[in-house]
C-alpha cells in the first residue's frame, strides 16, 4: 500500500499463524465429520509449514482476498506472491504465442495458432515511472527514453526473452501507458470541470492503494472518487477490447501485462469491475476476464532478467527496427498507442503521479481568459492547495495535492459526514463549527490523492537506494541511509523529467494529437474526444463501459459470530462477489 511494501520484506506485513478471516466458500461438511472445522484458516508464507494442528492452507484467490476487509497488508502479501515475473515466465512458456499477420493483398489481419486453446496474444504496456526508475539505476547519461526502449527490447526483441523459454514466446505489442494517461487526464478535467456526475470535491482514482483504502475504511467518500479509469486500467481496456473486436478472438486470448511503479497496482488489476463482464456482458462486474492478467513492478524487472540470464543493462538502448514491427490491427488505434504519445518534457508542476491535479487546472483556467493558477504551500512538501483566479478576482476553481496516509486521514477526516445526535435539539455529532458564509469540511473542486509521500516515483515497486544493485553501482563505502534514499529518489525524478524534445523520433514539438488548434499543455482534447468515440465505434461499446468504473464498500466480518450450515449456504447461493 506504501512505499515501504517489497516483496523481500513481506514478513513484516503479516506474522506467522495469523488467521484468514475470509471463508473458505465450500459447501458444509457432511454429517459424519466433526462440526468444529470452523471457517478460519492458517495463511501459510513461503517458507513456513503449516502447524501440526491446523487445517489444510486456504486456497485463497485474488478476489477471495481483495473481498477480504481484514487486512490489507495481508492481501497484499498473497498478491505479490501470485502476480510475479515467474508467473509471466509461467504463462510465456506454455504454448506457442499466437501470431498476428497481415495479408499482402487485401491487407486483412489474420492470427495463427488459434487450434492451441493455450496459445495466447502477449501484450504489454509500461509506464513511464517505471522507465524513470531504470534509468536511474542504470547510472547517468541514460534518460527515461532509453530505459523505455531497453524495456521494449527485453519484452520484443530478439536480444530479450525470446532468446529462452520454452517456445521462444516474446510480446507483440509493447505500448506507453502515456498516451492512455493522456486520454485519462483529458476525461478527468472534464468530469472535474463539470460537477454533475461526482460529488464534490472530486478525489483522484488513480492510486489503487488510496482506493482500496477508502473502500475498506472510510465509504461515505465513495461517492467524491473520480469513475475515470486509471491509465493502467483504461489500457487494459483497449487492449483488450480493441484487438478481440478487430481480430475476432476471445478476449481470453490475449494476455496483457502491465509494468508499474507500485505492487497496489496488483490489486487494482484483480477487480472485477476491470473484467470483461463490465465491457462485454452486463455491465456489473463479476469474475470475468482482466482487462490487466499480470503486473509486475520496476524491480521485478530486474528479477525477469535474471531469471532468464540477461543483463538488463547491456540491452540496446535503439528502438526495435520498424521492419520488424507488427501493425496494430486499427490504425487510429495504432497513431494513439504508438506515436502520439511521443510528446515533449514533462513539466515539473505537473508532479510525478500522471499530472491529473496540473492537467485539470490548467484545463479549467483555458476555459476562462485572462485567469490564472496561484498556490499556496500546506503543512508540508506533500500538502498544497491550488486556486483558479479570473481576471476580475474572483476564484474560479479550488483545489489541493494529498500525498502519504497521515495527510490522506486528514482529508478524509474533514469530509467525515456529522452523526446525529441520540439527544433532542443536540448539534450533530462531529459537526464543525461554521463560519458565517462558508460550509463546513474542505472547500475544495477537486483533489489528487496518491498514497505514496512524493507520488508514483516513490513507489513501493521502485527500485530503492538500498538495493544491491544501487549499492554496487555506488561504490565501496556506500552506506544507504534517509538522506541517501531522498538524494536517490531525486535521481529518479530527474530521470522522469528527462528531456525527451530533442530526442523525439516523430518530430520536434509533437504533441497529443498532431497539429490542434485547442491544445492544453501538449494534448488535444478535442483529438482525445474524437480517439474515444472511435475505439466505440469499431467496439461497439458504449463510451461510458470503457472508461469509467464504480467502487464499494467493503464491510468486514472481522468479530462478527460465525453463521450455521444453513446460512451458510444461504450465503454461497446469493453471493455474487466483492469488490475487492
């Protein structure tokens, strides 16, 4: 859920013999076995053994434990152990990849190997902390762009990991999450700017650790939190729903990994509201197929390469030559993923969490000339508040950056609705005082959410300071430390805002979107709008389906007296599903 989560450490995060509080949802015990098997089960680590004493290990899947609203750091460890690089290896090497080809003639795309049910469509997309945390790693004069590449070459090309493995399997399609990013920043601007679908203020979503946080522990905020997707989960979606349509295979077919900053990023990718049961069923979620099949974090990139013997750092840092690229079956499609999201330097007021805050205000202040962005320092490096001011004075538009869990409890304090009160004619409960003209609780439109202190480059996936490999690549005598660590993240930031202008292999100043008249930093908004209602064209999904989600609340049953056989099944026969 934090920085602090790895995936060496996760012994930390949950002690030997604790109990799973969620049911192992099977069918009561026949009359003749003893009725005190109860419903709690050891949750057995790697490297330990069950008790003599204890029941069989819960076989707990990803949904059962995300359903979970014990712990959440329990969750989590059991996440990472089933979402991991030698899962990925696991699935690459179990039949041949499908492989997509393009007739000469009418050129009609055809996929081959389809008589295999194992065969699979791999398809990944990286985002760009990710590639900021390699560059860094990989030590000066290396620039996100690099790193991105080098990624590319490892997932695609010849040198990566085709070179081992069963079936020599390697991905096809390897995309940006920038340029779903960039749709995502566009959508939420406008949902933020509008004020009719959210309630206000309108928290970000794209942080799943704040999310799932909000879901188990706080629900009255439910109704503030964005329903646009994520960028991880947005192009999951049109991955997903793009190529089963164009190429005319199941969805279940084509398995896509996402690379990431953060290991919450495996929670998100284990709703069932990013399953197509939403996009290509009933609209409600439930246990279909993932938009997102597998994520693993910058780190575990490291991990991949080594377990198939490559040095991630000896890669080519060139692009994968043009001649050996498969086309993406839509060619809008294809200009999105692939080159438009090329775009220039990040600015630095942007933040390194996808710029959602940065985009919407600038979003709003476009819409009212002569206006303009003031901030205002918070409590400290992680809280500030933003203002739109018009050119009469007046304030447009409000809106404040919480990054890490204290000052997350802060803001969700000051949203806590008041509780009324058991007595006659008594003030509401936890109601706060009002000034006369104002509202109680924060006066915000809007506001970016992250749970990381200093956003998604200080994710818990990121390569740390106190890695060997860090530490080898720093030299003898190196002691990593607080200051060393905050020193090293700033490497990383510098990496993420590495300048990419002059590097661009589609053109000085492209942007999102080519040549608009309308642009908001470097994107099109009209040229995302006009992208958006075309992947729904060829889909034939409504809009909607595709890019927004819905959230709930996660009741615990933790202290709560266990039910009888017959409720029991009462309560299998009913259940649909959690949310997390």
């Amino acid at each position: 859920m934090s920085a602090i989560l790895s995936a060496d450490d996760l012994n930390d995060f949950i002690s030997p013999g604790v109990a799973c509080i969620k049911p192992v949802e099977t069918l009561p015990a026949l009359p003749e076995q003893p009725e005190d098997n109860g419903l709690e089960h050891e949750v057995v680590l790697d490297g330990q053994h069950p008790t003599a004493t204890a029941g069989a290990p819960a076989q707990i899947s990803l949904t059962d434990c995300l359903a979970c609203s014990g712990c959440v750091t329990s969750a989590e460890a059991v996440l990472v152990s089933l979402q991991s690089h030698h899962e990925l290896l696991s699935v690459l090497d179990q039949a041949p990849a499908l492989q997509v080809r393009r007739d000469g003639a009418d050129g009609a795309f055809r996929v081959e190997g389809l008589e295999n049910p194992d065969s699979k469509l791999f398809v990944a997309s990286v985002s760009p902390q990710t590639r900021a945390s390699l560059a860094a790693a990989a030590g000066r004069g290396v620039t996100k762009r690099d790193a991105g590449r080098m990624i590319g070459q490892l997932l695609a090309g010849r040198d990566g990991l085709s070179t081992g493995g069963k079936w020599s399997n390697a991905f096809t399609w390897v995309a940006d999450t920038n340029a779903a990013r960039a749709a995502c920043l566009v959508m939420g601007a406008e949902e933020a700017s509008d004020g009719r679908k959210v309630a206000k203020p309108i928290l970000s979503s794209s942080c799943p650790g704040w999310v799932c946080y909000a879901e188990k522990t706080h629900p009255y905020v439910l109704p503030h939190i964005s329903k646009v997707k994520s960028p991880q989960a947005l192009m999951g979606t049109l991955l997903k729903t793009s190529l089963s349509r164009t190429l005319g295979i199941s969805p279940d077919r084509i398995w896509h990994l996402a690379v990431m900053p953060c290991f919450d990023k495996k929670l998100e990718a284990s709703r069932e509201e990013l399953t197509d049961s939403v996009w290509n069923g009933n609209g409600q979620p439930g246990r279909g197929v993932r938009d997102v099949d597998c994520v693993i974090t910058s780190k575990e990139i490291l991990m991949l390469t080594e377990s198939r013997g490559i040095d991630f750092f000896s890669l080519s840092k060139e692009s994968i030559p043009v001649s050996s690229h498969v086309p993406f079956p839509d060619s809008t499609i294809q200009e999105f993923l692939f080159s438009s999201h090329q775009g220039r330097r990040l600015d630095v007021a942007a933040g390194t969490s996808g710029g959602n805050l940065y985009y919407t205000l600038q979003y709003v202040a476009s819409q009212h000339p002569g206006s303009r962005i003031e901030t205002t320092r918070g409590r400290n490096v992680d809280v500030a508040e933003f203002s739109v001011i018009a050119a009469s004075g007046d304030t447009l538009f409000r809106a404040a950056r919480y990054y890490g869990f204290r000052n997350i409890q802060n803001l969700v304090r000051k949203l806590k609705p008041a509780r009324p009160s058991r007595m006659p004619g008594a003030k509401a409960v936890g109601a706060t005082r009002k000034v006369a003209g104002k509202s109680a609780g924060p006066e915000y439109d809007y506001v970016e959410v992250m749970a990381c202190p200093g956003g998604c480059t200080n994710g818990g996936g990121q390569i740390k300071v106190d890695d060997p490999l860090v530490i080898e690549r720093k030299g003898g005598g190196f002691q990593p430390g607080p200051q060393e660590q905050k020193e090293w993240l700033a490497e990383v930031d510098e990496a993420y805002f590495s300048a990419e202008e002059s590097e661009s292999e589609i053109g000085e100043g492209t942007n999102i979107g080519g040549v608009r008249g309308d642009l908001i930093g470097d994107i099109s908004p009209t040229y995302i709008r006009d992208t958006l209602a075309h992947w729904s064209r060829i889909t034939g999904i409504d809009i909607d389906r595709l890019v927004t989600t819905s959230y709930r609340e996660v009741i615990s049953d933790v202290g709560k007296s266990k039910t009888n056989d017959t409720e029991r099944v009462v309560q299998l026969a009913s259940k649909i599903g959690g949310g997390w």
